[in-house]
C-alpha cells in the first residue's frame, strides 16, 4: 500500500465528498437522487454541533488526495459512538486500508470513553459486513426498508470496546 496519512475532515471537504458519495452509491447501489441531500445535510450537520473532544473524521490521504472518510460522531445513546459516511475509492479496497480506519476510530472511541461502537448499512453491502464482522462487530438488528429508490434491509452493527 502506498505510503498515507489520516488528516480530520474540513468544512471545504463537503462538496467532494458529497460528490464522491453520490458517485459511488449511485453506481454500486442503484441509490437514487435522494442519497444527495441526505449526505449534505449529514455532513453540514457534523460540522454545525461537532464536539471535537468526542467526534472525528478519519480521512486518509496518500500524494495525491483524499480517497475516503470514516466519521465517528456521537449517538443517541452517550456511551456509543456511530460511524457514518464510511467508504474507499474502489481502486483502495482489498489492501486492509478500511480495517486501519476501523482502527483508528476503535482507537479513539476508547481513549475519549466510548463503550460501543455503531455502524448502520444495508444488506446490499456484503463487503462492509464482512468486513464489520472481522473487525468485531456483532449484526445485531435487521429490517426491511425503501430508501433512495431502493428496497432493501438496513443493518445495525455493534461493538463493544
């Protein structure tokens, strides 16, 4: 794997990965337009209450830019931390760079007092799952849904830390 950081994400960093989260849903799950705004609202959401001491992004960069994001935020429940926005440029998966991401925000969640780490996907994403379960995440609810012009069965994974 080529040489890379993590940096935190950036306010100016909404427009591409708005960009990029369309473009790769849309091709590789069929999402709709709907994904779109979704996506913009999550971020900009992020950016308006984030509390750094509790929340971070994980975005890895090799030389020539970003090529995914992980967001830890807080949940509902204030011992569990949810990942959000999760996802790799396709030319970047199969080379163990999601588990490093998964490591480093199961390295953060501990160190600011997290118990539990949640992630919410959907069924279609089989590589995420597996990839959820390797790294200790136990699938713990399941229900069928209609979203972004798709039906399909939403996942809740968790994990205790």
């Amino acid at each position: 794997m080529a040489k890379l950081r993590f940096r935190d994400a950036k306010e100016s960093d909404i427009p591409w990965l708005v960009d990029r989260h369309i473009a790769l849903y849309s091709s590789e799950a069929g999402f709709n337009d709907e994904f779109g705004p979704v996506v913009s609202n999550a971020l900009q959401h992020y950016f308006d209450t984030r509390d750094p001491e509790r929340e971070r992004a994980f975005v890895p960069v090799p030389n020539n830019g970003p090529v995914g994001s992980l967001f830890l935020t807080r949940s509902d429940a204030a011992d569990c931390a949810q990942i959000r926005l999760f996802w790799l440029e396709p030319e970047w998966r199969g080379q163990g760079l999601a588990q490093r991401m998964l490591s480093c925000a199961h390295e953060f969640a501990c160190s600011v007092g997290y118990r539990h780490m949640l992630v919410r996907t959907y069924d279609r994403h089989v590589a995420a799952g597996r990839i959820y379960a390797r790294t200790g995440f136990d699938l713990v609810e399941e229900k069928r849904v209609q979203s972004f012009g798709q039906s399909m069965t939403e996942q809740a994974w968790l994990r205790a830390l």
